[in-house]
C-alpha cells in the first residue's frame, strides 16, 4: 500500500473528506479510460448480441488503459457500471466485468457506450467487494464475473432514486445523477483538490463510506472530481435520512481525525488474498474491518478501493474512537 498520510478534513453538511496525500514518486504510464474513449483509441460495446455481467473493451491504441472499479458506461443494450479495477494492455481487447444500472431497458441505444462524468455511489461500488470477501473467506478463488450481487445493485439503484430523485421509466441510475447535476456541482466546490493529494477517505456523518487511493498523482489529478462526484450522491442519500436542517444540523455529529487514521490502519492491516484478474497487473482482495480491491503492478500500487465491512455501521463510537476496539489492533 502507498505510504501516505492524512491532510485536514473538508466538510460540507453531513459529507467529510479526509485528503490522503503522498510525496511525489514515479509515474504510471496509463491513459484513463474517458481519455481514451474521447481520443478514439478505445471503444466498449456489448460482447456479441449482448450479455449484462460483461461489455468488450477495444484498446486499439499505444498506451495500456487504467479502468477503475464504479465506472459509469452509457449507451448500447443498458447502462452498466464497472465492477473490478483493471489495466487494459494496448493494442487488445478485453471483457470487462460489469453490473446492469438501468433494470428497465434491454435494447440498443447505441452501438458504443461513453463514459458518465462520475463515479457510482460507495454503496454500489462495495456490493462486488462483498461477493469477493465471502468467495475469499469461504476459501474459492474470487473470479472477475461476480454476478450474484446483480439483483441488490438493483436495489440500491432503485433505493437512491427514490431518495435523491431523478427516476426514469428504466430505473436508470444516471437518471438520478443528471436530475442533481447543479447539487453535485455546488458541493463539489467544498472538496477542492490538494497538492500532492492522491487520494480521499470519506465519511457520511460519522458512518465510513470508503477510500480510494490513486497510485499517481498525475491520474489522481484528472480522477478527482469524478470519483468526488460518487461519494457526494451518497451524501445526498443520507441527507434524506437525517432529520432536518438548521441548529439541529449544526450540531450533527461529524468523523473526526482519530476514525479517518483508525480507517487508514484498518485498510493497511486488511487481509489480502490474491485473486485472478484480468489484464495487466496484480490484483488482491481486502478482507477484515474493511473489504475491497488492491490492483498493482510491477509492485506499484494501481488503485486500491476500500469500504467498511459491515454495511451502513450504526454511529454509536463516541467522536474519535477508534474504528476497531483496541483488542484488535494488539493482535496486529
């Protein structure tokens, strides 16, 4: 895992931000998959007539591909999203493993499909991540097709709808990011980028909603804003939950600095359990206080995801106390 450390917390209403910041290092030589898409060096359609649990990537270009795990695709048969971090080898091609976000249509709206301009929520983001912590504590080797979480991805995609708005005659997620298009830009303007940022950990109250950490501060830069747009549909979801503004808001309890480093260590101390990819690099399931994805190659960490184990943990730690009891950590 990157060496990094945590930067001063941004907040707006019940969303908090810890940056991870790292010293500058080496470059990864990958164009991002928007990049590529726009450069017309990389095209994502159905495989054959279709399939929902996977789309063909077309890298006709020079450069390997980045494709990180909560990638939004629209267009051709439904609109999916990306379940798995992966590098794309140049000049190849390459099932991409996916989820259905728009349960109502099965029919071709274009022959290519584009990159939406954010990420998908943590919620959705974690149900892959929780397929592949039971395959890894059953003792099965987590594979890339993780189909049996498509049915609650619908779920949650139906569930934030309802509570942020935004619904369509297909149930599409993108729906619902298009109809807060001018929230999502004002709470953007709280969460600026930092210098030598490479990545953020965020909170929802005082509930972990995930990380995410950038092995290059070059891709972090142009990754930024869409992986902030996710976690920020999240905290809209749970501003429906919340009771309503004013004093009473003032006084909402918020992470503080000591659960953003007992966070950070419980992603260090996670167990890791090597996993079959696709495409270059090394790939890891995380599995412990939290669950989720270490992608590397050449020994340089890619991406690494990382969501709380158990879904929407009830906030009864006291400010600062620490994400695991201290039994924990001593038998780390």
């Amino acid at each position: 895992m990157l060496d990094v450390k945590i930067g001063s917390s941004q907040r707006l209403e019940g969303l908090t931000l810890f940056p991870l910041l790292a010293p500058a290092g080496a470059r990864l030589p990958y164009e991002l998959l928007a990049e590529a898409v726009a450069a017309g060096t990389l095209a994502i359609g159905e495989v054959g007539e279709g399939t929902v649990p996977a789309l063909l990537a077309k890298n006709a270009g020079a450069a390997d591909v980045l494709v990180l795990d909560g990638e939004q695709l629209i267009g051709s048969r439904q609109n999916r999203t990306t379940n798995r971090s992966i590098v794309l080898p140049a000049h190849s091609q390459t099932e991409l493993p996916v989820y259905c976000m728009e349960h109502g249509r099965w029919h071709f709206a274009s022959d290519a499909m584009a990159p939406a301009p954010q990420h998908s929520p943590a919620k959705v983001r974690r149900r892959a991540r929780e397929v592949e912590a039971a395959r890894a504590a059953a003792g099965s080797i987590p594979m890339t097709m993780l189909r049996e979480a498509q049915g609650d991805v619908w779920n949650d995609v139906a569930e934030t709808v309802a509570k942020v708005g935004g619904a369509s005659a297909t149930g599409d997620l993108n729906a619902a990011y298009e109809a807060n298009r001018s929230r999502l830009a004002d709470w953007e303007q709280a969460f600026p980028r930092q210098d030598g940022q490479v990545g953020f950990l965020a909170f929802a109250g005082q509930q972990p909603l995930g990380l995410d950490l950038i092995g290059c501060h070059r891709l972090y830069e142009r990754l930024h804003e869409r992986l902030l747009r996710g976690y920020i549909m999240d905290a809209l979801e749970h501003a429906s939950d919340v009771p309503a503004a004013g004093a009473r808001s003032a006084r909402r309890p918020r992470a503080s600095a000591g659960a953003a480093a007992a966070y950070l260590d419980a992603v260090r101390h996670a167990e890791r359990t090597p996993a079959p990819t696709t495409g270059k690099g090394q790939y890891c399931v995380l599995r412990g206080l939290v669950i989720g994805g270490e992608l590397t190659e050449a020994d340089r960490l890619v991406h690494l995801s990382a969501f709380p184990a158990v879904r929407n943990p009830e906030p009864t730690r006291p400010p600062g106390a620490p994400l695991a009891p201290p039994s924990w950590r001593r038998r780390r």
